[in-house]
C-alpha cells in the first residue's frame, strides 16, 4: 500500500529533475548564441522578426497584445489560483494531486525560466518592441513557458476528467493558446524564433517533470486528501452492509494499472455491497487472467462439485477484460469491469465511468445484460475472444510500437505519438469475405474488425457497432496522400462533435451477396465499412496484428465470428434495449452435429471442430 514515505520519496524526484532540466535549457540557450550556430541562425532570425515588424497592422496589434496580457505574469498567476481553488473548493471531494501538479508547473517554469535567463543573457532582437522589455534575456520566452505549463496543464487534465465531444473541444483550444502566444511574441518584436521554442520546450519539460512526480500512478478520477489518502466516490463504508450476503467473487487485478490503493478501494466497494469472499489474483505475462480459470473451478471444502462463482471483477485495462472474457464467456459467470488500464474502450462503450471505484459502484448497483463476444484465429493465431476490437495494419503497428513507459505517463495519448512513425507504411493488398459470399478485394492500411465502435474522445471509428446487435462491423481504412489523411480524420472527428443518431442497420442487408450487405464508402473512400456475423480478412503479405489492445505473430488471415449475448456483464443501465436479470438462466448452450457447443442464437457456419474446440467454455457454474 502506498504510504506518505512513499509518496515524499516520489516528490523527493522534484529536486533531481529541476536541476537537469536547468542545465538542459542553459545548455540549449548557450548552443544558439554562440558560433558556430549563432553565426548560421542570427541572421535567418532577424529577417524573421524584421519581417513580422514590417507587416504590423492595428487589428493584428490588438489581438497580439491581448495574448501577451493573457500570458503576462500576472494574468498567468491569477488564473492558475482560480483553477487551483477550483479544483480544491468546487463540490465533490477536494483534488488534491491535480491542484498540487497546476500550481507547481506553473511556479516550477517560472523559476527555471529566470535561472536559465541569468546565464544565457540573450538580447532581443533589434526591431521596435510593443511592449515593454523586462529586464530579463530574450530566451527562453517565459511568456511561452508559462502558457504551456499553465494551459498545457489544463489540457492534461481534460484528457483525464472530460469525455465525449467537450474533450475534444477544450484539450484543442487549450493547446492553441501557447502557439498563439508564441506567434503574438514574434510579431510584437520581444523574441527570437528560437526563443519561442525554447520557451515551448521548457514548458513541456516542466509538465513532465512535475506530472511525474504528482500524478504518475494515480488511478484516473481519484481524489486525494492532504495526507495522501485515497477516498472512494460513492463507496459505502466498508463495515457489515444491511443487505443479504452475496456469493463468491474472483478478482483479476493487473498489478501496474491497480496499484495498492486503488486494489483497497476496490475491495472496500465489494464489502459494502456485501461480497466478502473474495479471491484475489494477479495477471502475468503468460497467465494474462491470472487463476481465474483454477478459481471458478476449484472443489467445495469435501470435494462437492466446484465452488459457485458469482462474479468475476476484472481490475485492468481492454486486455485484462479480455482475458476474463475468454474464460467467463458463455458460463453465466457475470463479469463486472473496472477500467483502470491505458484505453478502457469496452468500459467507455458500456457508458461506465471511467473512476475504477465509482464504475464496480455503479455497476454492482445495476443488473446483468448479455452481451456479444468475437471469436478469431487465423494463421499462427491460437482461436481466442475478444469484447472490442480485433485488426491488422496501421493499428497493430500502432499498438505494438506504443511506449510502455509513455502509456503510463501520457495514457492512450502515448498511441498518437507510436502512429505518427507508421503515416508513411506502404498499402497492402486485402480480400474480404462477408458471411459466405464472394470475396471483395481492395488496397488498405488497416482493417479492423469491432465488437463496439467508439475510440477515446467520441471517435466513432465503426459508427454501426454494437455491443449486444449481433453483428461485426468492418472498416477498411486507406487515406490516399494528405488529402485522404485530412479526409479521413476530417470525417472521424465531425463525427465525434455532432450528435448520436441511430445508425440504420437494415440498410442493404437485404441484398443478394451478403459481401454488398452494409457496404459503405466514405471520406472519398478512404473509409470502407461492411457489417456480418462472419467475416474472413486475407492479406498479401504478413501483417502485424492485434486484439483489444494486446499484440499479437504478425499473420496474413484473420477469421472472425461473433457469439452473440455470451458474456454477462454488469452494468448500471443496459448496453441495448433488453435486459438480463441477475437471477436468469446462463445464455442455452446446444449442440451442433460436431459435437461442439454453440451459444443458442448465434450463426452456425462449418468451422472446423478443431478449430472451434478452444473456445469451449473450460468451466461453468453450478446449476447455470
């Protein structure tokens, strides 16, 4: 359990950190003003700023001048001590950690700006200045540095606190206003290009230092107390609860994403809502649902028949959940999730918050609702489950190539940063085959195959998907050039801002080939989507390939089939329109004539026994 020790060695960090990064930034200033480099950028910089003061306008004199204000000292003090008694004093149990992590960056930027502005002593550039010149060295621009540690730091935590739309539109605003500082910097004539990156530079080191010391391994949505004590949204206490026992439970816990207190708070939530037999057990590399197998089928004391299990609680992210589902699928065994991982997007689709402690709350207060799972095997590809997505291309290379330590850092934002080293990979030649009919043939980066369909931020990246429709939805995506790039992204994103409307899922799925069923081309056909219980995926070449998050051999075939209603989830509200109440009957499990079990309902196509057998539920629960 973390302790204050433990959390006064992590601050203890701080004095490390702000000293690298001062030499770091003296370093930097000291390399530009003098020769060799000082003699090539000298003059390119002061055309720069030669070039802004010749094309000074009064329209673009105001606005300018409003961004220096804003950014000023003393506009930069006066809103970070509004947001910081904000987060302390607004309803809700105080946010200790967020505050703390503001107003250092902020103070923290200033102090290195002023050491660093001491020894590099830089002069600003020969132009009239439109503002007063304080006494202080042009570089870095601690106008700059400010607004990044302050409005870069707000940014951070709205990628933390906001979903939906509003995510996208404050985390966007709030990162166009250093660069819009900077721009209003130069024109103004106070600053060197150089200086402008320097101050950006050394506010995005300061939130990396300072969000390393206060809000690395935090569980998201938690609140903290001065001491350093975690409380628990909406948990009762912990004591004997007034309600009816409730049976067994069995914990998966990912030991990085729960860490020790978030593991106590959820225990304390279970308690409340009266599961005291609990067993805990943490997820490995090789075991990524730990014993969850060996604890739903472990005997009663004097050997009766394995212990029932009523709810298998998985504490991790999309693969953690994964792993569970596979297990649990078509048992009746209900699984509860608590999203403490990088992406969360079956927790996000379920409509569950994203505070670990307030979703099991929330979901332990609703009922169970049956939703679908995929299956998928291919080519070296051991059959599996998956409950979100399954893909190959662009993604898995993404997912694959992410940064272990930038995921615990940055979140899923760390994603964007491995994606931006995978813009230029080649095309690849793909066939698609929808529920048996002819095989379609097309040029694409990634396919992928979805359970559910929404991203982080609202993205809608399969806008038909369901959790509980029956169906797969498929999407090919294949930017041609910038144009389809800004096509592409340009569709995704208006999607994600403008509202929900149902999707008409009947459309063409009455047409003679089931491969033309669903069939869409948007974005100029940078996006190509089709719909179907079974779809067949072959590509030309091996290709790197992926399942909720979790990496897998690159191969090129990817056969995915939906199981429909197999896995019982709780849930505060349902994912559809029918609900499965918590005292019925496990989905009907039949026999097909090849002796392996199916989930009544669900499409029955030839797969081969051998290839389905792995998929059998490998326990269920008693009388289910």
């Amino acid at each position: 359990m973390t302790t204050q020790t433990d959390a006064a060695a992590r601050r203890s960090r701080l004095l490390v950190l702000v000293p690298a990064q001062v030499s770091l930034m003296v370093g930097l200033g000291l390399l530009l003003t003098r020769d060799p480099l000082a003699g090539l950028l000298t003059p390119v910089e002061d055309r720069v700023s030669r070039a802004f003061a010749a094309g000074r306008a009064p329209v673009a004199d105001v606005v300018s001048g409003g961004l220096s204000v804003l950014a000023g000292t003393g506009s930069i003090v006066a809103v970070t001590l509004l947001c910081v008694a904000a987060l302390l004093l607004l309803p809700g149990s105080p946010r200790w950690a967020e505050a703390v992590f503001l107003g250092a960056s902020v103070a923290v930027q200033s102090a290195v700006f002023l050491a660093v502005s001491v020894c590099v002593q830089r002069p600003r550039p020969a132009v009239p200045h439109l503002d007063a010149a304080p006494p202080t060295s042009s570089f870095p621009s601690g106008h700059v540095g400010a607004s990044v540690a302050l409005f870069g730091g707000l940014a951070l935590l709205a990628l933390t606190r906001l979903r939906g739309p509003r995510q996208y539109v404050a985390v966007v605003t709030l990162l166009l206003v250093p660069p819009l500082v900077g721009l209003s910097r130069l024109y103004r004539g106070m600053h060197h290009p150089t200086d402008v990156v320097g101050g950006l530079v050394n506010g995005a080191l300061t939130l990396l230092v300072v969000g390393s010391v206060f809000l690395a391994g935090r569980a998201p949505g938690g609140h903290d107390d001065p001491a350093g004590r975690r409380s628990s949204p909406g948990a009762a206490p912990s004591g004997p609860p007034g309600g009816p026992a409730a049976g067994r439970v069995v914990v998966v816990r990912h030991p990085h994403a729960c860490d020790d207190r978030l593991a106590d708070r959820v225990r304390a939530v279970l308690e409340a809502h009266g599961h005291r037999d609990q067993r805990w057990t943490g997820t490995t590399v090789d075991r990524p649902s730990g014993e969850l197998a060996e604890a739903c089928s472990a005997p009663a004391p004097g050997g009766a028949g394995p212990v029932p299990v009523d709810l298998v609680v998985a504490c991790g992210g999309d693969g953690t959940v994964r792993a569970c589902a596979d297990v649990v699928a078509g048992t009746g065994i209900a699984l509860a999730v608590v999203p403490c991982g990088t992406g969360n997007l079956l927790a996000r689709n379920l409509g569950l918050p994203l505070d670990p402690a307030t979703a099991l709350e929330e979901a332990l207060g609703g009922d169970c609702f049956g939703i679908d799972v995929g299956r998928v095997w291919g080519d070296r590809l051991r059959p599996t489950r998956f409950t979100v997505m399954a893909g190959a291309g662009f993604d898995a290379a993404m997912v694959r190539d992410a940064s272990p330590r930038l995921k615990a850092r940055l979140g899923w934002a760390a994603y964007l940063l491995a994606a931006v080293r995978h813009v230029r990979d080649p095309r690849t030649r793909v066939s698609v085959r929808v529920d048996g009919g002819r095989r379609r043939r097309h040029r694409a980066r990634m396919v992928v195959v979805g359970n559910v369909g929404t991203l982080q931020g609202g993205v809608e990246l399969l806008p038909g998907a369901r959790p509980d429709s029956g169906r797969l939805e498929v999407v090919l995506f294949d930017p041609e050039g910038a144009a389809g790039w800004l096509a592409a992204t340009g569709h995704l994103i208006s999607r994600a801002l403008r509202p929900r409307t149902a999707e008409p899922r009947e459309k063409a799925r009455t047409a003679a080939d089931p491969a033309e069923a669903g069939r869409r081309s948007v974005a100029g056909g940078a996006l190509t989507y089709y719909s179907g219980r079974r779809v067949d995926i072959r590509f030309a070449g091996a290709q790197p390939r992926e399942i909720d998050g979790d990496t897998l051999t690159d191969g090129r075939r990817l056969t995915v089939e939906t199981e429909p209603g197999a896995l019982r989830v709780r849930l505060p509200r349902a994912p559809g329109s029918t609900a499965v109440r918590p005292d019925a009957p496990a989905p009907r499990r039949t026999a097909r004539g090849d002796g392996v079990p199916r989930t009544a309902g669900a499409p029955d196509h030839p797969v081969p026994p051998e290839v389905l057998a792995p998929l059998a539920p490998r326990h269920t629960q008693s009388g289910s």
